[in-house]
C-alpha cells in the first residue's frame, strides 16, 4: 500500500515562513472504520513520531486488501510546539501566547441535557450503526459553526485555527490514538475510557490508567466524552448500547528522546490493537496479550503527584518504575538556607526527607533536580 501524503498549511509565521501538518493516509479496498493516530502535540514528547513512522513502514508492506478501512496518521502534529526551544530544551508543553497546555485547548460537543435526551428518544428504535450517524452528523454540524469566525475579518487566536485543523482530521475517526510522553521521565502506559477496558487490553500495556476525572479540553476527552454522555443518557433511558468508538491516549517513556525499546513496544501496542480490531487482516500468530487481572488498572484520581515542600536540590531519589511503601522516603531536598538583609541569622544547610503517603510504582519524576518550592518532583500510582 502507498499512502496518500497531504499537506496542509497551518501557520504563517511573521518571517513569511510557513508550518504545516502532513498526513499520510492509507484507505483499504474495503470501506470500514476509521482509525487517526497523532503523534507530538506536545513539543517535547517525541517518541510517537518514531512509532508512526515504523507503522508507516510496516502499512507499506501490506496489500491494499488487507486493510478494511482507512488509517490516517499524523507525526509531528504540533511544529509550533515541536520547534520551541529554551537553550538545548524543548519545552513545547504550552502555547507562549496564552499559557494553555496545548492539550486542553480542543473543542467538545456539548448538547445540553435536555437536547441530548430528546435526540436519545427520537432513536430509541434505530440500530446503533443508525444512531452512531445521526449523532456524527450533529457533531459536525456544531463543529462546522466554528469555521465562519476563523474567516472573519476580526480572526481568532492561533489556538482556535489550530484544534479546528486537527479535529477536523479525527471526527469521524472510530478510534483515536494521540501518542504522548511524559514531559520529564516516565513509564510506558495508556489512558482510557469507562467501559473500554476490554479494547484496553489490546495494547498490551502493563499499565492502564481509567480516566474518572477528566482535564477538560484534552483531544481524547474531546472526542469521546460526547459518545460517553449518549451512551449514559440511552442507559438511563433503559436502553444498554456501546457505540464502536474508542481513543486512547498512550504515553511512551520519557521526554525529548527516543529511546528504542520503547518505540518497539509502542509500535507493537499499535499494530495489535488494529490487528485484533480488525483494521488489518495479517496472517500471523495472534500475540499473547496480558489478562486484565494481570493488568495493574487503576483510576486517575489515584495517580498522586508530589511537589517540593521547600526549595533545593533533589537528592537521594527513588528510581523510576520502583514500587514504593507508605512512609518510605521518597527523596530528601538538600537546602541551602539563604538569609540576609537585618535580621540575618547564619544557618547551615538542611536535609529534608520526604516520604510516600501511600504505596503504589513510582510512574513518573521530574527531569531537573533543581527544585523552587511548589515544583514537582515525582509522582506514584
Ligand atoms: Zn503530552
């Protein structure tokens, strides 16, 4: 299979040079669902882009017949923030306009209550492939209404031009796939969504982490919750339906490098999902996947996250991917107490300890050991 490339513009930047988003678009010779895979909307967060190039590779390879619908893949999907340095770092996390993290910026379909209960009345007796339509169908109707103000005379901030570009690519996705990393240094696992976990195992990831508290405004969220919310309103209208669409949202290890292993394992995370789906039809050995019992699954709300109680240097720290105790030290912070001015009283430095509230595996900790007091240091699962 070749892939069809498209590119399209998205920045015109004051130098008169422009960015743009490239797509590379695999359709099979069946119709079928629609997979979009985005990688490094987060500046800094890069293996992703390794990952869709292997996928690229690989969907080469293969037969046009093999695919029963269409893949579209996006690397690189953020330049402005890709291409954001300070000294040799790549910050890249939040727009330098507004300050926003660049993954809480995108768009939702929000029917009140009350238009969502009537629309899950008026199809009571449709089938579901009838109401996953009509429903896409008010989707964009709302989301097309955003397209008038981005040409009007008066325009909208990059943000607005930027998520109305990228979701146009995914609302009619079944599945989505935004490939992240952690910002510091982190471990391989998923996100996902209530009700989902049976697809969760599919990536065969040690780690899967149930979004009960939502970010609001991240691009998974914005795609899913609406079905979610249809699906709850069908439920308590006494009608069990599960629409056949899922996104995920994967984070592969650590900051600003590419580290090999763990391209290999979100690549094989990819390919097993679209296999196991039935995107692709390869024959091959079906990979052992993990049961779920064997899956550490646990809920957002229970990731907490540790910030410096006082300013210093973090020494001493727990490794990454270690399982912690309650009432183990987590760290010390070495401080070198400064005062001066009148009431100058010489102090010699200070160890802090700081030890775990709860048990769980060290997920994530910070790439710099020079910690401003509120800083965040690490965080436990
Ligand atoms: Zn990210």
């Amino acid at each position: 299979m070749i892939p069809t490339i498209t590119a399209l513009p998205l920045l015109q930047l004051a130098s008169g040079d422009r960015l743009s988003l490239q797509i590379y678009k695999f359709v099979g010779e069946k119709p079928g669902r629609k997979v979009y895979l985005q990688s490094n909307l987060h500046g800094s967060e890069l293996t992703g882009n390794a990952v869709i190039h292997q996928l690229i590779q690989w969907l080469s390879e293969l037969e046009l017949a093999q695919l029963v619908g269409e893949i579209w893949l996006v690397p690189l999907c953020n330049p402005l923030g890709t291409n954001e340095r300070s000294h040799h770092f790549s910050p890249g996390r939040f727009d330098p306009y507004s300050g926003e993290n660049w993954n809480r910026i995108f768009w939702e379909y929000q029917p009140s209550a009350e238009e969502l209960t009537a629309f899950a009345q008026s199809q009571m007796e449709c089938d579901r492939l009838t109401i996953e339509q009509n429903y896409r169908d008010r989707i964009q109707t709302s989301f097309g209404k955003l397209a008038a103000p981005l040409q009007a005379p008066s325009s909208k901030p990059f943000s607005d031009h930027y998520r109305f570009l990228l979701q146009s690519l995914c609302l009619d996705a079944h599945y989505v796939i935004d490939l992240h990393t952690s910002s510091d240094q982190g471990l391989t696992y998923f996100y996902y969504f209530q009700n989902r976990q049976t697809s969760a195992r599919l990536f065969m990831l040690p780690i899967g982490i149930l979004l009960d508290e939502y970010a609001g405004g991240a691009f998974d969220e914005a795609f899913m919750k609406p079905w979610l919310a249809l699906e709850d309103c069908f439920a308590k209208l006494g009608r069990k339906i599960q629409f056949d669409i899922e996104a995920w949202t994967l984070e592969l290890g650590s900051a600003m490098q590419i580290d090999t292993a763990t391209v290999d394992r979100g690549v094989q995370a990819v390919k097993n999902y679209l296999l196991q789906k039935g995107i692709l039809r390869v024959p091959a050995a079906p990979a052992p996947m993990p049961s779920i019992a064997a899956m550490k699954l646990v809920s957002s709300s229970q990731m907490k996250k540790y910030y410096a109680p006082v300013g210093g240097m973090v020494q001493s720290r727990v490794a990454l991917g270690k399982t912690v105790e309650a009432g183990q030290r987590l760290y010390q912070i070495l401080s070198f107490n400064k005062s001066s001015g009148e009431g100058f009283s010489p102090e010699m430095p200070t160890i802090l300890d700081i030890c775990a509230e709860q048990s769980g595996i060290v997920y994530d900790v910070s790439i710099n050991h020079a910690v401003n007091q509120g800083e965040y240091v690490l965080g436990i699962l």
